[in-house]
C-alpha cells in the first residue's frame, strides 16, 4: 500500500472543523490542511485563537474561512456550518470538536449547569451534523464526519454527569447516524480521547513525555497523556479515502487508560476519586 494515501484526501476537500481555536481543535484543522482540506475554522471564545489556527492552515497553502459559533445559542449557532460551507464552496468533512464540562456532584447539581453542558454537547453536536449531512447528501458525493467525544463516551467520572450522559449519547448518535447516511456515502465515526495535553486540561500543546516533570501517569498503561497531534492523527485518516469502509465505529486515543478497569479500582490507596 502506498501509506501517503492514508493521509492524503481527494482533491479538492472542504472541512469544516468546530472548536478549531487551541488543542485538539487546532490540531486537526492542521492535519487535515496537510492531508489537501480547505478548512473553515470556528471559535466560541477565542477568536485570536483561531485566528492562529488559520494562520497555519494558511502556510500549508490552503484556505481558511473563520466563523464564530456559540452552541449555548441554539438552534441558530449551527447556522454557522452552512456560513463556512458557502464560504468554501461545500463542505466534505465535518470534524465537531466542540464541547463543555463540569466539575459538580449530581447532588448538587443545578439544572441550569445539566441544561449547559448537555445543550453544547449533544443537542450543537446533532444540529451541525444534521446541517453538515445535508449538505453532503444533496452534493451526492459522500463525506466524513468525526465527532469527537471522550474516554467518558464508554467510562462514567464522577462530577462529570451532563458531560458523560452527552457524550455516550453522541456515541450513540454516531452510530445512528452511520447507518443513516450510510447509502449517501457518508462515514460517521467517533474519536474517543483521554486526558490529551492541551490548554483545556491545564497544559500546554507540547508533547508530552513521560519523564518531565508533571506528566507522569501511572494510571495510563503508556505512562503520560496524549498530545492533541496524536488524536489529529485519528482523525486525519477517519477522513481519508483508506477509511471509506469504516463507519460507525468509536476510536479511543487514550494511551490504554480505558484497558485498566479493574486494575485501577483494585489498586486505588484513598478514597480521593470520590471528589470530582
């Protein structure tokens, strides 16, 4: 097999990539620039963020179109979608990035916050698929979409209720809506992270490694998070042609994390994972 082709998508590709401002976001709209993809980029709080994100997009010599979307303000904040595809002249992936937690007990836990976090993640999450979809169907030539979710799509934690009751129902909704469009040509498929290295989890877009200070993970079988171009990577090749026969399915990028089960109960010294 010619391996460059795992990469390299069909010519000429729109992406459109949400949450595309810092990390995991930013990562893949610059893996899918490099794999050939004009992208439309979109940001929630920090524009100059994606500002950067299109800036490399930009210096791989391919389009970037920039778009705000605010998914506390539904249904219309998808209508930023079918802005960025106009823009590009089409949209051929859509990779939904996206996304909000919490840090409080369902206990305390007020409905508002529940509201929040299941709002952003789930029901923005349908709508740019749901437009994103339409759009490839009535172009009649296929498409990718990759959501991506989290180890907690599959594993529940504590203090994270409306994110991991969202984020097993976009596992589901993926699958749903891998047989749907499945006669149009169009994968649908999940990227499932661990703790990846990036602004929103306190660090830094470096690459980390298991002997500098502060990343060492004994919980994780290969010993430290990941970094956000290892999960691109995932997504990179969902996108490609290669992946054309692989629909429906949820890609954990976690380092073994969700291998450990029992491993990690049996082994635990204290009651701290009691507290979010």
């Amino acid at each position: 097999m010619d391996l460059t082709s795992i990469t390299e998508l069909d010519s000429p590709r729109r992406a459109v990539v949400t949450g595309a401002d810092s990390g995991i976001g930013r990562a893949v709209a610059v893996a899918l620039a490099a794999a050939g993809c004009d992208v439309g980029i979109t940001w929630h709080e920090d524009e100059a963020g994606a500002t950067a994100t299109a800036d490399e997009v930009r210096r791989l010599g391919r389009r970037a179109e920039v778009e705000h979307l605010d998914l506390t303000r539904l249904p219309e904040a998808a209508d930023a979608v079918d802005r960025l595809a106009d823009r590009l002249g089409g949209v051929d992936v859509l990779v939904q990035c996206s996304g909000t937690g919490s840090s409080t007990l369902l206990l305390d836990l007020e409905f508002e916050e529940w509201r929040r976090v299941v709002s952003t993640d789930l029901d923005g999450a349908f709508l740019c698929l749901q437009r994103a979809a339409r759009r490839m169907v009535d172009a009649g030539s296929g498409g990718r979409i990759v959501n991506i979710t989290s180890v907690h799509e599959h594993q529940p934690r504590v203090g994270a209720g409306p994110y991991c009751a969202a984020k097993g129902g976009l596992g589901l909704l993926t699958r749903t809506a891998a047989i749907e469009l499945a006669e149009h040509g169009i994968t649908v498929n999940a990227v499932a992270p661990g703790e990846i290295a990036t602004p929103m989890t306190g660090q830094t877009d470096e690459h980390p490694r298991e002997d500098r200070a502060g990343h060492q993970r004994p919980g994780v079988p290969l010993r430290r998070p990941g970094d956000a171009r290892e999960v691109a990577a995932v997504v990179a090749f969902l996108c490609s042609r290669d992946a054309g026969y692989v629909t429906g399915a949820s890609w954990s990028v976690d380092g073994g994390m969700l291998q450990m089960g029992p491993m990690a109960g049996s082994h635990l010294a204290s009651d701290d994972w009691r507290r979010p």
